[in-house]
C-alpha cells in the first residue's frame, strides 16, 4: 500500500459545527504532516508529526486541533471555523521528519467549505 | 515572508516545445524536491536534489540545483499535453526540518 487515505473528499460545514479530517497511512511513515492549500497558491505547513508526538506547529489557531492515535493514523479537529478557513486540506507522510531522499506522499485532500 | 520564490508564475506553451521553471531562496538550501500537481489533484513527489550541482533526469525532465544551492530548475523537453499542471518546488533550510514550498509555476500545454 503506497498511498494516503483521506476522508472525507468533501465537506461542508457551518461556522458552530465540529467536524473531523481523517488520514491513514500503511506505508509505514513515522513523519505525518497536515498542509493547508488555498486556490492557486501552494501548500502551507500547518503541523508536523514525528513518532506520534507534535513536532511542529506552524502557529495555527487552536480552532484547528491535530491528534495522531497511533503511527498510521492522523486526525485534525476542526471547530468554530471562519469562511477563509475553505480550502484544500492534505495530509501528508515521509519515512522520517527527516528526508530520506522518497518525498512526501500526499493525500487526496479534503476540500473544505465553511460557511 | 516568502522563503521560496518561483518563476514563472505561468507559462502557456505549444506541444512539443520546451519549458523551465526556476526556483530562487535567498538562504542557502539543505535539498530541495519538485513536485507536480495535477489540475484538481494533490501534489506527486518527482525528485530530490541534495548536492551542490547536482543534475538529475527522468525521460523529458532535467533537474539542477546551483553550485550555491540556492537555486534550482526544472526543464521539460518537447512538452505533451500530459505535462500539464502546476509545478512546485520545496525547499529545506539547513536546521529546519520542514520544507518551504515555491509558489508554483502553472504549466498549459497547447496540443
């Protein structure tokens, strides 16, 4: 399995619902990312996770809530958005945070619309 | 502010005619990797670049990265159709361990 599963594709929501972003991975990755993309513009790091623990977080409003339950699984909750929260949300993985030289293996994404 | 910078913002070619995207930090850089995003797709891994004038190919395509590592390229020969999509280059700072993604090149490809 060479790939990165994100549910659901689509999603809508109203600015007072709380809705969850799911990814999984069976590759194996130990580094699992959650990027933010808006229409023509290219991705944007939002949090990076090393061995299930937090590593980065890019100063992201705690409206968005990264979880990751174990190795192959990635969560972001999501919770009182604004509008100009719509957007591409993709999840990614790497072996490590550290590059080995394969790349990221991006999700499908989930295409946000908050309104 | 913007720690990548790409050019072209979009480039519009013939088939069969070629195309370079370049990719500018103003920091010297760790690697740097291309990717290509299909239109309404995610972005695909395509390569890595690691050592200071290193060039790399994949059929059509030819990857640089500066003797300075500070720049990179990407070239397309005789472009198709399947070419299309916006090319993104991603940068890694050395003691950072996250890239900083260019803000793409969008390719059209005129059959």
């Amino acid at each position: 399995d060479t790939e990165v599963t994100q549910t659901p594709k689509h999603l809508v929501m109203g600015m007072t619902n709380k809705k969850s972003l799911k990814c999984e991975q069976h590759m194996g990755h130990r580094a699992m990312y959650w990027y933010k993309q808006k229409a023509k513009k290219p991705p944007e790091l939002m949090f990076v996770y090393s061995y299930e623990k937090l590593s980065i977080n890019e100063s992201v409003p705690s409206r968005f809530s990264p979880e990751c339950p174990n190795s192959s699984l990635l969560n972001l909750h999501l919770h009182a958005l604004q509008p100009e929260d719509s957007a591409l949300y993709l999840c990614a993985s790497s072996q490590e945070e550290r590059t080995t030289g394969i790349g990221y293996t991006f999700g499908s994404g989930t295409r946000l619309t908050v309104v | 502010g913007q720690q990548v910078m790409q050019i072209p913002q979009y480039q519009h070619v013939q088939e069969g005619e070629d195309f370079t995207t370049y990719c500018n930090s103003s920091t010297t850089l760790s690697n740097i990797q291309w990717y290509k995003q299909r239109p309404g797709g995610h972005p695909v891994f395509l390569i890595q670049l690691v050592k200071s004038g290193e060039v790399k190919k994949q059929k059509r395509l030819t990857f640089q990265f500066g003797e300075a590592k500070k720049n990179s390229s990407l070239h397309i020969t005789a472009t198709q159709t399947t070419d299309v999509g916006t090319y993104f280059c991603a940068g890694k700072k050395y003691n950072f361990n996250k890239f900083y993604f260019g803000s793409g090149t969008k390719l059209n490809v005129k059959p």
